[in-house]
C-alpha cells in the first residue's frame, strides 16, 4: 500500500487509522517467527498516537494517519532503543529528530525493527534477536542492516520505514524485498538520537513502495538539525523537483555476479539496461572502477577505527554480550593498527577520488546494480565476513563520495527474487536523481492479452500504440474461456472464463505499467482488465468480460479467435457462388 492509496481509503471512510493499526497488530504477530521487530506494534504505545489524530486535520498534516517502524537503533521516545544489543539498552527522553517531525506531521510510529546489532553488517543476520527473514523467500537473507525495516513494509506491517545506512543497509534490504531504498547526502536529514555506526559518514533512510512516498517522506524530513519534537504542526515541505539529468552513466565493464543466482542476476542487469536505453535519458558506458577503489578503503581503512571510537569502550566493559562476528569487525581496527597519519593518508587518498567523480558525474547520475547476487542465510552463518562483503560491492563508495542514492526495484531476477539498481547522483543534484527515477520506473511494463478490435490491423490497435505498447507475440488461452460477440457498435469480443470451455487466440503486447490506467479509461462495460491463464499455465493481464454480456450476444467459441470469427462472418454476408 501506499501513502496516497491509504489517504484515498481514509477518505471514502473504508478504512481508518485505528482499523489498520489493528490489521498491522494482527500481520507482525502472524509473521513472528521471521523475527522483524525487537519492539513489535502493541496497542499500549500506539493508541495515544491514534487519539491525536483527532486534534489534527488530514488536510494541515500530510502524513495524517500513515503508520511507519524505526529501526532499533534510532530513538523513540517512550520506547527502549538497543541497536540490536540487548545490554546496551536504554530509554531514550525524546525521539529523534528525523522521527520527531514525522510525528510532527501526523504519522504513527508502530514498532521498532530488528537490525544487525550497531548497525554493522549488510546480511541480517547479526542479531540476538533472531535473522530477518526474506520477506518474499524466507531461506534467503533479508540484507542488512536495516533488516526488520524493510521487511516491515514489504510485509504490509508499516506503509514506510526509517533505516539507517552507512555502506548499504538503506539500499540492500530494498533490493532484497523490492522496494525504493532512498539516502540523501550526508546532513541533508538530521541525524541526532541516532546510535552512530560511523558516524562522519551515516545517514537516516527510507523504505518505501512508491517514489512519489519517498519524496513526501523527503520533503518532511529534509532540513539542518533543531529541536522540532516539540512541534504543533507540521514544517513547511521542502519539496524536490523532477528534471532529467543531463546522461545516464552505466558501467562499461559487466558487472560482477556471485552466490547461486548469479546467471539470473546477470539477465535481470540485461534487462535493467535494456529499460534505462528507453528511458528518454542519453545512456553513456564509463569505467567505474574509480567507485570500486572508494569502496575499498571504507573496511579496509581508517574508518573502521570510527566504530571503535564509538563503541569500543561498550564492546570492552561488557564481554561476551556483543555479537561475536560483530565484535570481531569492530576489533579489527585494533588489529590493524590505524593511526592519526593512516587516516589522513585516508582521507588525501579519498579527496583525489572525490575530484575525478565529481567531475564524471556532474549533471549525470551513475547507475549500477545494488546487488550482484544473494545468499541463504545458511550461507551467510558458513562465510560471514565473505558474504556480507559481496553484498556491499556495490554500495560502500556511496556515503565516503557523499552522494545521494535510490534503490529502484527492476524486474524479478526470478520467482520470488526481486532485482534492483541504485542511481547516484552528486550532492545538490537530487533533482536530476528524482527525474532519472521517475523515467525509469515509467519504463516498468506488463504482458497484456489482447483477444479481439486492439490486436494488429484491427481499428483499436491505435488506443495499445498510442499507449506506447509494443507487439510481442501470439499466443493462446488455456482452454478454459469462451468467446463472445457483444452487441455494440463496432460490435467488440468478449472473453469469459468457463470450465469447460476452448482455447482462444490472443495476441501478447507489452505496455508501460503507468500507461495502463490510461488505456483502462478507454475500455467501455462490460469489458475489463483481468487475469487470463494462457496455454503454458502462465497469467498475464488482459481483457475479460463480465458474464452477464452473453445473454444477448452471439456465442463465437467454435472459431478460436477473433479474426477467424470475422472473416466467417464476411463469408456469411459475401458467400462465394458456385
């Protein structure tokens, strides 16, 4: 669901806030055992939020009633915060910022979601809490370190979530649950009342299912740092444009693929390319190793000693309570002996990096798959440093450049096996990220069967070409329809589902999903838009047709199709003299 269909249902009254508390109660307890949240929804903390939604109108606050969860390691007040670490526990006074103008704004928090314990890791497993699971294949690992957050939304437990994201963790649990995973540059939304995980380089985040949330989300949020917690009404929105960057870069090399989806990743990245070429936006192919050699020195440099400075007197005064894989990374610092002089070869290092990328992407935005595979979480608990590194290829340059990042869902890899990109752009360039987005996921289509006046040469095909469909194949129905003559004028198919029933020919276009509704305008009772099971046993959409049209119009089956029907039905007005 997302923010505007849920303001829609407010507002015709079929549902309420309090009516969709209790349905998000009801799923996080159904959905227990995949371990999402550390603080699940209880009525106890979220009624208060609910009552003063009455002192509140959903036309001043733009998030009136929208229920979101936190992630465990930013504060809310009222509620524990313990970062995935339960002897580190602790009561917070206030909430966060970026939470505080939420509620500002009218949203509910409900929960607050598992994580991988500070804030370390890209998995979702490193939790005493338990390991997130997938939300759509649950052996799979749910990507880190805002696990529970995205899992929360994807799993219709909050309408978006906050993460954090240091070197990934707003972007990869996106990829891994197929959704938007958007960070702005580094101080673009506050961070105050957030446990740092390294903190010169952390960021609050948002999951959510619609670009049009994430950018709300943006406009409430974004803005310097001071106490709004104790604000009456919402802030002015500080709202994004749109516009087209000036190109598109793509790497030039084929990306790296691992673990057992590689290929199916590998085609989904083909695909991807194939989309971002349609997207209006010149495409260019550029070396991007510059980004690789970034993301390098995030592990194995200086910063990890960032982690120790924060945490390393907790991880010393409470032995064998840290996560034992987590306290390993955050020792490693030590280990390897990072002094005042390492890190400011770090940061020369880092600044001639910064240059070269600035320059490459001024008025573009990058473009490069979010995650070059995935693992079970069986996987993951053999190779855990291994496998977390994978997962981070792609991701850890991102916060050291300071750049702004989005998460985009592409096609499915495979079954159940979401695939996703992340577009980056420069600080101050969100506006070219945003339009790049938006015409990208406009290039999202769907198969859709088409059985009668739109396939090729009749005089609807027109409505599917200026919809910007393409034709893609023939095909059939599995033998289970009927097809009737409607008595309209011209007079239209009708394709309607009956056990028994035949096989009838359709043709299969390819549409962009956003155009679908235009087209669907144009459809007259009692046609539609539905499910049609095809011979292979596969269901696209397509047009169906009310039952009820077949009481007064000409049964057509025995002719399989369409056109055969129309060409008997000129032989019947024209018949051949012998």
């Amino acid at each position: 669901m997302t923010i505007a269909t849920l303001k829609v249902m407010y507002q015709n009254g079929t549902m309420t806030p309090q009516k969709l508390i209790h349905t998000i109660i009801e799923r996080a307890e159904r959905d227990q055992a995949m371990n999402i949240w550390i603080v699940p929804p209880s009525l106890s903390f979220i009624q208060p939020y609910l009552d003063r939604l009455a002192e509140k109108t959903p036309e001043q606050y733009p998030l009136w009633g929208i229920p979101f969860s936190v992630k465990d390691n930013i504060d809310l007040e009222g509620l524990p915060t313990t970062a995935a670490c339960p002897s580190y526990t602790y009561k917070p006074k206030k909430s966060a910022e970026a939470v505080a103008r939420l509620i500002a704004a009218g949203a509910i928090p409900v929960g607050k979601t598992n994580l991988d314990q500070f804030a370390t890791g890209l998995v979702g497993t490193r939790s005493p809490y338990g390991e997130t699971h997938n939300s759509l294949k649950p052996e799979l690992i749910s990507g880190g370190s805002s696990s529970g957050s995205a899992v929360a939304v994807a799993r219709g437990q909050a309408i978006f979530s906050l993460g954090t994201d240091t070197a990934g963790s707003g972007r990869v649990p996106a990829a891994l649950n197929n959704l938007i995973g958007y960070k702005a540059s580094i101080g673009d939304w506050p961070v105050d009342g957030v446990i740092p995980a390294c903190a010169s380089l952390d960021c609050v985040t948002v999951f959510a299912s619609a670009l049009d949330d994430v950018y709300l989300i943006d406009s409430v949020i974004r803005g310097k740092q001071g106490d709004s917690s104790q604000s009456q009404s919402p802030p002015p929105p500080l709202t994004i444009p749109a516009n087209s960057p000036r190109k598109l870069l793509l790497p030039k090399e084929p990306p790296v693929f691992y673990g057992d989806y590689r290929e199916a990743y590998r085609k989904a990245w083909e695909h991807a390319v194939q989309r971002l070429e349609r997207s209006g936006i010149p495409v260019e192919y550029v070396d991007t190793g510059i980004f690789g050699q970034v993301s390098s020195i995030l592990y194995d440099g200086p910063w990890i000693a960032e982690r120790w400075a924060d945490l390393g007197s907790f991880v010393e005064t409470h032995p064998g309570q840290v996560f034992p894989v987590t306290e390993q990374i955050l020792r490693s610092s030590q280990e390897r002996g990072y002094d005042a002089a390492s890190v400011f070869t770090a940061l020369h290092q880092l600044r001639g990096y910064k240059a070269q990328t600035d320059a490459l992407m001024q008025d573009a935005i990058l473009v490069i798959p979010t995650c070059g595979g995935t693992y079970t979480r069986a996987q993951v608990a053999a190779s855990p440093i291994s496998t977390n590194s994978d997962m981070g290829r792609y991701t850890n340059h991102c916060n050291l450049l300071d750049l702004s990042a989005i998460a985009l869902p592409s096609d499915f890899a495979d079954e159940n096996l979401p695939f996703g990109i992340t577009m980056f752009s420069l600080r101050g360039q969100d506006h070219f990220l945003k339009g790049a987005a938006a015409a990208f996921l406009n290039t999202e289509a769907v198969e859709l069967a088409v059985c009668g006046l739109h396939m090729r040469g009749f005089p609807l095909e027109k409505q599917l070409l200026d919809c910007g469909a393409s034709f893609v194949r023939t095909d059939q129905t599995a033998p289970c329809y009927r097809l009737i003559r409607l008595n309209t004028l011209p007079p239209k198919p009708g394709l309607i589902r009956s056990e028994p029933g035949s096989s009838i020919d359709l043709e299969i276009w390819s549409i962009p999903l956003h155009r679908l509704g235009d087209l669907l305008r144009q459809v007259p009772a009692p046609l539609g838009l539905g499910k049609v099971k095809l011979q292979s046993g596969a269901e696209v959409t397509g047009f169906i047709c009310e039952p009820y049209a077949q009481q007064e119009s000409e049964d057509i089956t025995r002719y399989g199709g369409w056109a055969l029907a129309e060409q008997h039905k000129e032989r019947d007005k024209n018949p051949v003299k012998g």
